[in-house]
C-alpha cells in the first residue's frame, strides 16, 4: 500500500472519512487527524533519530501540543515581480493524484500545477511552467506557511554535541506503526486467552477491551 491508501483506511477506520470527501480535505488536516487518532499515548510518539553532526542516536518522544496549527488560508495569493499567481494548498486527493515512484522534482513541479489556480505576468496569462524559479519558490513557501501541519518539522537538539536540526515528522508513518503495534499486541493476548480458556480466536476479538483485560488480568501474571 502506499502512503496515501494507508493514510486513507486509517481514517476510513475511525470514522473521521465518512462526514466529507477526504480526498478534499487539505494534508495537515490528514495529518492531524492521524496524531490524534493514533499517537494520542506516547509510546506511539517514540522515535530514534541520529545526530547529523556526531552521529549519536537520541531517542525522542514528540509533544504533540508543540506541532503546528492546522490550515489558516484556504487561498494563497502570491505576487512578486510583476507576476501574479493564485493557489490553494495541497489537499489528500492531490497527493492521491501524484505518480508513484517519481523524483521529488517532478512531484514538486505536478503538485505545483494541481494547485496553482491562475497565473499572470503583466495581466497577461502564464502556465505554471513558464514561472520562474524565485516565482516557484516564492509560491511553494506561501503553501506551506497556509498549511503548516502538512510539512511538520520537529527541532532537536543533540545531547552529546549541543548541534540543532529540523527533522520532518510524518505522521503516517507513525499511525501506521502503532496500528502494527496494536495489532500484535491483540494478538499475544488472543494467544494468552485461547491457551487458558480454550476459545476460538473470532470469540476472543469480539469481547470489548475492558471485558478482555479483565480475563487477561485474571490469566496472567
Ligand atoms: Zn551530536
């Protein structure tokens, strides 16, 4: 599966799909809706980095009151140079849209002419390609301060040599590890409780939690 379908059967999961159209939901509004939904306990915000500068390995927990606010511009109006471009952050359905397995450049470039709505230079029309680099980037930054939370950095700092650095956050990623996570989990217990009790695995699974670590409690140590 890729990022996207993962994303998408995540949220299908916990309901949050079905009110609207996800594929018109803008990416930090996925994004937060996965944190929330899955990394709400800690273990799941646990991750290993190495220090870019000596290499050491510092183990983080993210504070996910420190990530950043959801959409605060639905339209981004950039103007530089006699240039005049109208955009719209990326939503879910644009990356949905995006070829897998192409180069940063090229995604950055589909991405770009997905959510540019006009262009112009001197009131006179232009495509997304005839816009020049500094335009590009002048654009690129403007999506991203409308959407922080689709691009979520963390700071760290190292404990060994003091050096500083952003890594990115992907929150799917993180969802999807504790969907793993939870998922073996269930089943060491469905193991535990068919050992003791002798029932079958579908019975185990349709017991409530709460009903379920009370007969684990009762069975294990
Ligand atoms: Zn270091």
């Amino acid at each position: 599966m890729t990022p996207t379908s993962r994303a998408r059967l995540m949220l299908e999961a916990t309901g949050d799909a079905g009110e609207t159209d996800l594929s018109a939901w803008p990416v930090g509004r996925r994004e937060e809706a996965l944190l929330q939904r899955y990394c709400a306990q800690s273990w799941a915000r646990e991750a290993v980095v190495d220090c870019p500068a000596c290499a050491a390995t510092l183990e983080i927990t993210f504070d996910p009151t420190s990530l950043p606010a959801g959409l605060t511009a639905a339209t981004i109006n950039v103007e530089v140079d006699d240039y005049v471009v109208t955009a719209r952050a990326p939503t879910v359905g644009d990356l949905a849209a995006l070829p897998t397995g192409a180069e940063a450049e090229v995604l950055g470039r589909l991405l770009l002419e997905q959510c540019v709505v006009t262009a112009s230079y001197r009131g006179d029309r232009v495509t997304t390609s005839d816009l020049p680099g500094h335009v590009v980037t002048a654009i690129e930054d403007a999506m991203d301060d409308a959407d922080p939370a689709a691009d979520i950095r963390v700071p760290l700092t190292c404990h060994e040599c003091r050096a500083t650095w952003s890594e990115p956050l992907d929150p799917v990623v993180f969802a999807w590890s504790a969907v793993e996570t939870a998922a073996r989990r269930l089943a060491t217990d469905v193991h535990v409780l068919a050992h003791a009790y002798g029932w079958a695995e579908q019975e185990i699974l349709e017991l409530s939690p709460f009903r379920r670590h009370l007969y684990l409690s009762a069975v294990g140590p």
